[in-house]
C-alpha cells in the first residue's frame, strides 16, 4: 500500500510487533510512545522513541486497587486454589 502513496498508521500494544517494525527501519516510520519522568510519573505527552518492552498496564492496576500487580506465579497458585475449593 505504501508504494502507492498510501499512509499506514497503527497503534499496538505488543511489543513483537512494534519492535520487528521498529528494526525493518524503514525510512517513512515514526514511533511514538508515551512519555515518562525519571521518577516513573506520567506526562500525558508522546514522545519520538524505539519501542520498549514494558507494559504500563500495573500503573492502572495500582491506582484501581492500591497496591502492587500480582506475579503470574501468584496468580496461578490463586487460580489453582480456586479450582481446589470450587469442586
């Protein structure tokens, strides 16, 4: 599409995805993401930038519920006691 003339905009969330684009370096390509303070804060602005493979998703999970994400460990062993107490 782009050779004709066509302009491509996406937006994701995997970083696979924006990172193997990121490394095709193409020319035309602008990557964006978003802007943090050195003490981890937010800006609300975009900046220019490679894409990173972090996630800002425990950000929201702290604010909702006021304390640190769970491990995928933790979450399993929940789950599993779950199933355990369900039956």
């Amino acid at each position: 599409m782009t050779e004709l003339g066509v302009k491509v905009v996406f937006v994701t969330h995997l970083f696979e995805l924006a990172h193997s684009v990121y490394v095709g370096d193409l020319p035309t390509s602008v990557f964006l993401r978003a802007g943090r303070m050195a003490d981890g804060g937010r800006t609300f602005r975009l900046v220019e930038g490679e894409p990173l493979p972090t996630s800002y998703g425990q950000d929201s999970y702290r604010r909702i519920f006021g304390t640190s994400a769970v491990s995928r460990q933790d979450a399993g062993q929940v789950v599993g006691r779950w199933r355990r107490n369900d039956s």
